[in-house]
C-alpha cells in the first residue's frame, strides 16, 4: 500500500481512490461508532 504512494510524487493524482478508500474507511468506523444504523444501510433509506 505505501509503496505506490512513495513512488506517486502526487498523492491526489493516480492515487486519489486509494487516499478516499483509506479516509472513508476511517470516517466509516467513526460515524458507525456515532449512528450505526445510518451506516448499515444508507442506501436503502434513501
């Protein structure tokens, strides 16, 4: 994983989808400690 990074002088070029996978898991696990529910299906809500 940070191999590709290092090698990438720009994080938010090529490796912008591994930089938003990386911070949308974190926020996900934040928020699924905040409202579990919304995260399980936010979809299907909607």
């Amino acid at each position: 994983m940070g191999s590709d990074a290092r090698d990438d002088p720009r994080p938010f070029g090529d490796g912008m989808d591994k930089d938003v996978k990386s911070v949308a898991s974190c926020l996900a696990m934040r928020i699924r400690n905040s409202n579990p529910e919304e995260i399980v299906t936010p979809k299907e809500k909607r």
